[in-house]
C-alpha cells in the first residue's frame, strides 16, 4: 500500500484529518479556557482597579483610531452609494444606506477589527512576555490566581467597552457621510438629517451593540489563550501575537455572518 | 496534621514528561523541617521542573508529592492554595512584575496585587531591602531600570517577604558579582540557621551549594542519582558527581 496507487490519496486524506483533528482540539481548549475564566472571574477576590484599567485601554485609547477609521469610511460609504445609485437615480438613497451600512455591518466589524489588531495583539504580546518570563508562575507562587488578576478583567472590560466604542463609530460615521453629502454632494441638511433618523432603528442599534459585545468576548479571549500558551521566548511571544489577530479576524468575520443571519436570515 | 518526623516535602517516584521527552523519570528526595538542600545538576536535567512540580505549577504524569503531608499532585485549587500560601520562590530570570513599582513587587504576596495600605507596605518593602542590601532610593523604580543584579536582589526580597515557611532559590547567585553572590549566600544562610525556614535550592555554583546547603542531590538522566552532605560533595565516590562538581568535559556525563 505504500507504494501503491492510493498511497497519495491516503496521504492527503491523512493530511485533512490532522488538520481537522488539529482545528477540533484547538476549538475545544479555547471553549475550556473561555470556561475557565467565567468560572473563576465571577468568584472574588475581584480586580475592580485591573478592570477600569482595562477600560481605559481598551476602550479610551482606542477612540481616535476607531474614530478615525469611522470618519473615513463614512464618509467613503456616502461617496460611493452616491456615484453608484446615480447611475439608476437612486443617488438621494445615500442617508439610509449610511445608517444601514454603519449601524449593521461596518461600524461592528470596522471597530472590531481596529481594535482586535490593536488589543488582541497588546494582550497576546503581554501575556506571552510574562508566561516566557515566568512572571505568570510567579503569581501563582504569590496565592493569585492569573485567571481572576489578568485575564477576566480584560474579558469583563472588552465586553462592556466595546459596545460604547460601537455607538461611538457609528455616531462618527453616520457623521461623516453627512458632512460629505451636505459639504460636497449638496444635499440638503435637513432633509438628510430626516431621511437619517426615519431609517435609524432600534433593532438595528441592538443588534451593533450584541455583535459588539460578542466581539469584544472574541478579542479577549483570542488574546489571553494565545499570550498564556506562548512557549520559546522572543519568537513564541511573536507567534502568539500574530495567531492572536489572525484568529480574532477569523472569529469577528464569521460571528458577524452568524448573528447577520440569525437576525435576517 | 504535620508532625515533626514527617519530612517538610517528599517527592516519592516523580515522573514528568513534555510529549515524548520524559524530563523526571522517577525522582525520589525528601527534604525535612529547616533544613537545606542543594540540587545541582546539568542544565535541561530537570531542576527546575522538580520545584515546580513541588508548587503544583507543573503535573507530574506519576508519583506523589506532599508538602507537610498533604498531597500537591491532583490537589483541589484551595488545597493547593493552602500549601502554596508556605511556599517563598524566586526565579531564575526574577520574574519581577514590570508593570509595577519595586515596592508594590515586594509587597505583592501580602496584598496579591491590590492596593492596600500603600504607606505600611512601602514600609514593609524598604525592610526587606534592607534585607538583601538595598536601599529605599529604588522604592519607585520600575523593574526594568534596575541592574541584573538588583532585579535578583529585588525577587529575593520579595521571596521572603510574606515570611513563607519553605523558600526555593532557583539559581539565586547566578549573574551577581562574586561579593553580592556571598551577600545572596549569607542571607540564605540566616534565613535557615535563624528563622527555620526550609530552604530548596538549585544552583550550579558550587561554592554557593557548600555554603548554604546541609545536603546536596544531583539529579542526572531524570533521576537523583547521589545525595549526601556538603562536606562529602567533592569526595562523593560518585564519578557523575565528580565530573560535574570539577567542571571536567570528558567523564560519564555527556
């Protein structure tokens, strides 16, 4: 058989079980390790300073990237419904899509990618460096627990400041659209403002703060499991914070067609 | 119940494997109430693996570890923290938290990170200094503007500062001059002689294994292979032993 004409197709047939082997055993340590950190974070002690802490640097200092990010692609988003639905008169629809687009889709998975590269990365990178430095042993040897210490606070954090970055972004960007719309398209202000808030809804808003949240779960989490298993020093703090982004990214796209579809489909 | 003919810790046929590697391959060593061990041994032996099967950090695939008499291997988390809450350790590298001032890492295992009566611990952290010859000036300092040096001194002082029962040095001399390596020594020394802590510590230097320890054990090959008093270090009988304490390339150890 080794040598036989189903040896290649043996071959691959192998290679496609251990990467799904592979995916199933990495699916299951990250639902254990989501588990862990519920389990222990809703027990004291707690780490109210960790978690405001973590606040700020989740939520605070990620406002002007995401502002910015949200300015740009409103403003963009209005730009192109507005030269693409000329082209069938259907140019004066550029306020409702702004909202829709920015409200359901792009101000969620925008800002949770801006901030998956920016947070994700920056826990990975943390955690890794203590784990390689034995700083994570260390809190164990001093009675703490680095579950409830490190890792809920920035879980409990990402979930509740990633909604507000959300409303934010999209705030921001339904603004941009309008600024370029009245300031270069000339449409009119009012009538923009009107057409805005008839198409803006509450299920709507719902929905970008319950992606938001599920986003945010999904950054801490890809974060802390990747930097608390990084092993071989420098090189595995650098793994651990590319596999960290990547399977954040990975994670938001596809919650993001979940909950589109559970909600639409 | 501890009891004083029960040894502080024993290790009774410790096995620990990384995949296929097996690091400890039946480690038997027993270490009574105030006494000090010495474990030297090649680097990549597995020294470090031992102390932290010892902490629970690590989970041996076999053999029973007690601390006082209570068994660390598949111990429940609040057992475990009952014994860990005796133990002192400082690390090779320090692992000193770098987000935090060297007064907050001192106190750190008597608050576990919170901020509590900042001016008593800050007390409490310039004691310990003191200790392993620092001065206050460094209170505030963060730990990457100290030397290699005090970044060692700092961890010793935060080691012992909860007042543990039992203290593991992991290579505590390692990277200080040879005056602060005897500063280290001494220290290690009164820690034993005048309060009675149990001490457990590895090292390659062996004058500092001399120094400080009543026993030395070599583990070699996953297993303890020699355990004797410090004396008889350098007349052991042991060829491994031999080689290792003269520092000779060609012997049984390759």
């Amino acid at each position: 058989m080794k040598n036989g004409p189903l040896a290649s197709l043996l071959l691959a047939f192998a290679a496609v079980g251990r990467l799904l082997i592979g995916l199933l055993a990495m699916v299951g340590r990250v639902t254990t390790f989501t588990f862990t950190i519920l389990a222990r974070g809703v027990r004291p002690p707690y780490y109210p300073a960790r978690f405001v802490a973590q606040i700020m640097e989740i939520g605070w200092y990620s406002l002007p990237v995401v502002g910015l990010t949200a300015i740009f692609t409103g403003s963009a988003l209005a730009q192109q419904i507005y030269t693409g639905g000329s082209r069938f008169n259907a140019s004066s629809t550029v306020p409702a899509i702004v909202v829709f687009g920015m409200v359901r889709e792009l101000g969620p998975v925008l800002v949770g990618l801006m901030v998956a590269g920016r947070v994700a990365s920056a826990m990975a990178a943390e955690l890794g460096t203590m784990r390689v430095t034995e700083q994570l042993d260390a809190l164990a040897t001093l009675r703490t627990d680095h579950f409830r210490y490190l890792i809920a606070p920035r879980l409990f954090a990402a979930v509740v400041a990633m909604p507000v970055l959300v409303l934010i972004a999209n705030s921001i960007g339904i603004m941009g659209g309008y600024l370029l719309s009245i300031y270069k398209l000339g449409f009119n202000p009012a009538s923009y403002l009107a057409t805005t808030r008839q198409y803006l809804e509450w299920d709507d808003i719902r929905m970008a703060v319950v992606k938001a949240a599920v986003f945010g779960a999904i950054i801490a989490i890809m974060g802390c499991y990747n930097g608390c298993r990084t092993a071989g020093g420098a090189a595995g703090v650098g793994k651990a914070t590319t596999d960290a982004v990547v399977s954040s990214f990975v994670l938001i796209l596809f919650s993001d067609l979940v909950i589109t579809i559970v909600a639409f489909g | 119940m501890a009891t004083s003919f029960q040894p502080k810790i024993k290790l009774t046929d410790v096995v620990k494997r990384f995949d296929e590697k097996t690091v400890l391959d039946g480690v038997n060593l027993s270490v009574e109430h105030g006494e000090s061990v010495a474990i030297i041994g090649g680097s990549g032996t597995g020294k470090s693996v031992t102390l932290k099967c010892i902490l629970g950090l690590l989970t041996p695939e076999s053999g029973s570890v007690t601390v006082d008499g209570v068994e660390v291997v598949g111990a429940r988390a609040r057992d475990m923290e009952r014994v860990r809450a005796k133990f002192g350790m400082l690390f090779q590298g320090g692992a000193l938290f770098d987000s935090m001032p060297v007064w907050r890492n001192i106190t750190f295992g008597l608050t576990q990170g919170r901020i509590r009566e900042p001016n008593r611990m800050r007390r409490i952290a310039e004691e310990n200094l003191e200790r392993v010859g620092l001065g206050r000036d460094i209170l505030n300092l963060r730990p990457n503007e100290l030397s290699g040096g005090m970044q060692k001194r700092v961890a010793l002082a935060r080691a012992i500062a909860p007042r543990p029962e039992i203290i593991f040095f992991d290579e505590p001399t390692t990277g200080l001059d040879p005056i602060r390596a005897d500063v280290i020594n001494d220290l290690i020394t009164s820690l034993v002689e005048d309060l009675g802590v149990t001490a457990l510590t590895i090292t390659h230097d062996m004058s500092s294994a001399r120094k400080i320890a009543h026993r030395v054990a070599m583990l070699y090959d996953g297993r303890i292979i020699w355990q004797g008093p410090r004396d008889r270090l350098y007349d052991s009988g042991n060829p491994y032993v031999d080689q290792f304490v003269q520092g000779r390339a060609d012997g049984p150890i390759r």
